[in-house]
C-alpha cells in the first residue's frame, strides 16, 4: 500500500522533504498557509552539503545553472582591507564544487516545479496535529482534517507543529542581532564574494548569475522597534563602509529585516510519534556559517531515505540531531568571534589572528560544516 505523508510549511525544507519522499513513492501533500508564494526572500548561499543533496533530489544542474559559482572571497574590514582571501576555485577544489549565491525565489520556483502540482495546497494554515499523525488546517470552506502515516513539520522557526507537540521546547529567543538583507538588480561592475566586519557590526555580498548582487547586513541590537525605512538605516549604519557598500544599499528596492532568533536548548528529539522536525522548525540557527537551509536540504534527504524503514524516524532523529545541533552552535560560536565582537581589543586581536591564519587552515575550517555527502535515495 502507498504510504502516506502530510507536510506543514512549503519553505526549502518542506518542499525538498516532500520531493524526496515522492521520489521515494510515498503519496504527499503539502499544506502552506500563504495563499500564493510571491518572489520569497533575497539570496542564499548553498554549500557543498546543499548542493549535493540537490544532486539527490535531481535538481543540482538546475539550480546550478541559476545560481553562480564562487570565484574568489573573503573577509574584510569596513575599511576594505582583507583580512583573509580566498583565490578562485579553491574551495571547489578542497570540496568537489563550488559554493553556488542564488535567489530564493529561483531555488523555490525550482522545488515547486519538480513536484506534481497537486501535491501543495497554499491557503492551508495548520492548527491542530497529533503525535498519531492527524492534522487540521484552516481550508476555504471550514477546518479540514488530515491523517496521514508522517507528518513533516517543516513550518519554521516559530513552527506550530514543535509548539504543539513539543510543549516542553522554549520558545526560540533572541540573540541581540539584527539582519537586513536585499538584492540589488544589474550591477555594473567587479565584485567577489566578501563578508566585511566592524564592532558589532557587519555586511556581506554575493553577485548571483544575473548581474544582480545578493546583500546581508547584520548589527547588535536589541530587538523590535517600530518598522520603518529598512533601507534608510542601513545606509546611516553601512554609508561609510568601504566600496561598493554604500552603493549597493542604495541601489536596492525591497531591504527585508529580521531580528535574529534561534534556541538556546536544543530538542532533545526531532520525533514524536508519526511526526518528524526538519529545517528551521527543528534546529533554528544564526546564518553566520550559512548552513541554514544547507542543514534543511540535509533533513530531507536523510528523511527520505530512511522514512519507509520500521524504525525510519528513530534513524532519522540520530543520524540528523548532532549533526544539525553542532552546526547550529558552531554557528552561534561564529557570529560571537564574527559579527557580534565590539570590544575593541578583542577585534583587534581576532583581526591579528583572521590575517596571520594560513589560507589552507582558513580554507579548511570554511570547509568544515560543507563536506557532508547524503546517503543513496530510494
Ligand atoms: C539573514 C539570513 C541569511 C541566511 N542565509 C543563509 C544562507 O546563505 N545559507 C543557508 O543555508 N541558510 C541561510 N539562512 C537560513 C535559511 O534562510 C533558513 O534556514 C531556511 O530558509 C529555513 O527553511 P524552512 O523551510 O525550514 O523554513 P521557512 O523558510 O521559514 O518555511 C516555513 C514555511 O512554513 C509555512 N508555515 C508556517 N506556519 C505554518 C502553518 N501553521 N501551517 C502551514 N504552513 C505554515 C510558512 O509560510 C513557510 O512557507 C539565512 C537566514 C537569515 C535570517
């Protein structure tokens, strides 16, 4: 008999769960709440690990051929001096392939359009699920109840699946950062992949395959305040930084804002009963290493691959748990070393150290988190 899943939440994790378990001919439905997607997000980058689960899913060439490939890069001041560079192809040399920049809405059209078009019902917001997989979602005529032999709640960091069924899981809380981020379109001009830092402070970029350049900001700040001119405070925080920043800020329409959150107890399992966590319901982390949704392309791929096993979701839970909870604190060690540094004499210090580093060791450790391989589907 086909087996059956419902997944919450059409974001990466989500859509690239439901595509591995319909590759792994399981009959699935996606439930998303938004009533049409509009183009999502800003950029992303996608990392070795990413880029080869995709090649899983059979979508690697095509998300390649829409996203482009590192040439060179590094970290900065925000004066523009280096502090580490990276030449071009190196890290494609130490993993295999590139780190690809890409748009979001060019992954997402991407993982929509491999999946039957029936499979993802929009305007379908979640409000009740059970560990023996029945859900309930809000449908144009009334609530509507699913069941189903998995439930996938890929619906993000404030998922309403873990705060169903995990009652005993805080609440993510906010580490005191601040991120903007923005796409600029055609831009005239030379520019590598670079993340530059101030006290507390930094900005990144990456030109994606159409000219146009994918751009983060991130501060230390408390969070809230009324919503405003997103791009005007960037440009008064970022309008001294060195070239292009100022130009690229000023070049961009849409400027998205987020105040930074992730746990800070880790679950202590991704799996109650017939329901599986993955991507950002199951491990919110900070972006500082950029494995966010590179961890959700994991979660999904592993899910598949094991989920029609009479013990799938207990290997699911230890083969993806430490994984993902090390990258996610590996990550937050990063933005304290990173970003989030201020005292003067410990930026000067980590400055000393980022130039004196080797380019291999820096090499090595950038490649760390990257170079993970899935395991077969089907
Ligand atoms: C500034 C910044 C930069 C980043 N850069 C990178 C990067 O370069 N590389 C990287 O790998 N990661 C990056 N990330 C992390 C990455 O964006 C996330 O990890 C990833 O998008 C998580 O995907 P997801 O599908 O789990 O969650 P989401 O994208 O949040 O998707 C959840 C979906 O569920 C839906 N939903 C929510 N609740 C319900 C409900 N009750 N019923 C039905 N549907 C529901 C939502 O509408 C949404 O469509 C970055 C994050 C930030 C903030």
């Amino acid at each position: 008999m086909t087996r059956t899943a419902v997944v919450v939440g059409a974001g990466i994790s989500g859509l690239s769960a439901a595509l591995g378990l319909h590759r792994a001919g399981w009959r699935v439905t996606v439930l998303e709440r938004v009533a049409a997607f509009g183009p999502v997000g800003a950029g992303l980058v996608l990392q070795a690990n990413g880029l080869r689960c995709l090649d899983a899913l059979g979508l690697g060439a095509a998300v390649r051929e829409r996203g482009r490939a590192d040439t060179s890069g590094g970290t900065r001041r925000a004066d523009g001096r280096w502090l580490a560079r990276v030449g071009p192809g190196e890290l494609a040399r130490v993993l295999g392939t590139p780190a690809i920049g890409v748009h979001r809405a060019a992954l997402h059209e991407i993982l929509l359009g491999a999946l039957p078009h029936d499979v993802v019902v929009t305007g379908a917001e979640i409000h009740a699920v059970t560990a023996d997989g029945h859900v309930t979602y809000q449908g144009p005529g009334g609530p509507v109840r699913a069941s189903a032999d998995l439930v996938v709640g890929a619906d993000g960091i404030r998922s309403t699946v873990r705060g169903l069924l995990w009652p005993e899981a805080a609440a993510p809380t906010h580490i005191g950062v601040t991120a903007w981020r923005g796409v600029t379109p055609a831009w005239d001009g030379d520019l590598v992949v670079a993340i530059s830092w101030d006290r507390g402070a930094e900005f990144g970029m990456v030109p994606l395959v159409d000219g146009r350049v994918y751009w983060f900001a991130a501060v230390n700040a408390a969070p809230g305040g009324p919503a405003g001119d997103e791009r005007a405070r960037v440009r008064d925080r970022f309008g001294d930084w060195h070239d292009p920043i100022p130009a690229l800020v000023a070049a961009t329409g849409t400027v998205l804002r987020d105040d930074l959150a992730c746990l800070d107890e880790p679950l202590t399992t991704y799996v109650k009963g017939r329901v599986a966590l993955v991507g950002d319901a199951a491990h919110p982390m900070t972006p500082n290493l950029g494995q966010g949704a590179n961890q959700a392309l994991e979660d999904a791929v592993v899910l598949a691959s094991v989920a029609g096993r009479p013990d799938g979701l207990a290997a699911y839970d230890r083969q993806r748990r430490p994984r993902s909870q090390r990258v996610a604190r590996a990550s937050r060690a990063v933005g304290r070393f990173g970003q989030q540094l201020e005292n003067p004499i410990a930026v000067a210090a980590r400055d000393t150290v980022m130039r004196l580093t080797p380019p291999r060791l820096a090499l090595r450790s950038m490649a760390r988190y990257a170079d993970w391989s899935p395991p077969p589907l089907g």
